[in-house]
C-alpha cells in the first residue's frame, strides 16, 4: 500500500477522478467521506503536480454532503462570520481556534453519549436540548472573543439577560424540531425491539 506520515495517498486526475493508490481503486467523494468517518488518514495530491490539495477536496465532501443530505451543518450566519475573518488580522487565530474547538466539541459528544446510555430519570429529548444549549452558549461565549463589540456577547452578561434575536429564536426553533424528529425516530426504533 502506497502510505505516507499522513496515510494513503489519493490521486486526483485532470478528469477529476480520485484514485487510491493504497487500494488501486478509483474512489468517489462517498468514499473518502467514510475513511474520514472511520479516522482512515489519507492526503489527496494533484496527479500531474503533486500539489497537496487535500483541503480543496475536503472543502468539496462538505459542499457534497450538505447538498446531498439537504441539511446545513454549518449555519449562515457562521459562515458568514468566516469568510469575514479572510484578510483580517484574526485569520491566523481562527484555523487554531476552529480546531480546539471541533475537538472540544468531539470530546463532548463522547461524554454526552457515554451520560445518554447511563441515564436514569431524563429523556433523551431533554438531554440533547441541554446538550444543545451547552454547545450554542460556549460558541457564543468563543465568537465573542473574535468580535467583541458583538452586542449581548458581552462577557459580563449571562445567556439569560442577552435578548436573543428573531434568526436565534428561527434556529432554535428549527433545532428543537430536529430533536423532536429525532426522538420520534428513536421512539420507533425502541419500539421494534
């Protein structure tokens, strides 16, 4: 198998297709997108070059993942708040930060799974909103260190004296259907066993 320090390499051609050179197979977006939710390293290299343009083609399976699944991970305000950050001073910071706090998050949704199958007492509707609220309050409290002249991210007010705007309220509406959906499904997954 053809590897390096960072695992397999993909091969990317003019035609745009990707070829795994440590399997020897042609391999889709699809693809890549299950090694990466199997922790499967890989670094995606420009056939004719040899470029590293493993980002480009990460930045690609997000885009393909959002249209397929017809559901925004990440929200537009967050992305618009990203792209304000090219060209500004803050735009080394943030690629650290971003990732700190992906992993903070990972490490959460461990613990949050780990508190979900030992739950005694609550539903699992009412853990995911806490869980919910946790994560939306430690965003919050993060991008107010990159803007603080945001108004309510002041870090002298707590969550609850800050007047949440109508997209917030829009958000948390949505994400409270999205749990409620989900515990549905749930519902009838428990139901068959």
């Amino acid at each position: 198998m053809a590897k390096n320090s960072d695992g397999t390499i993909i091969k990317k051609y003019a035609n745009r297709r990707l070829y795994n050179t440590g399997t020897s197979q042609y391999v889709t977006l699809e693809n890549l997108a299950t090694m990466i939710k199997k922790n499967e390293e890989f670094t995606v290299q420009d056939a004719k070059t040899g470029d590293d343009i493993t980002h480009a083609v990460l930045t690609q399976i997000i885009f393909e993942q959002e249209s397929k699944t017809g559901q925004a991970l990440m929200p537009t305000a967050f992305l618009r708040q990203l792209i304000g950050f090219y060209g500004d001073q803050m735009q080394m910071v943030v690629p650290s930060y971003l990732e700190q706090s992906m992993s903070a998050l990972a490490r959460e949704q461990v613990r949050f799974r780990e508190t979900m199958t030992s739950a005694v007492g609550k539903t699992p509707m009412e853990m995911m909103e806490a869980q919910v609220r946790t994560n939306t309050e430690m965003f919050r409290k993060a991008m107010a260190m990159f803007n603080p002249f945001v108004p309510g991210v002041a870090d002298s007010q707590s969550p609850d004296e800050a007047a949440p705007s109508d997209d917030s309220k829009k958000e948390l509406d949505a994400m409270r259907d999205q749990l409620a959906s989900m515990q549905a499904k749930i519902d009838r997954l428990t139901e068959k066993d």
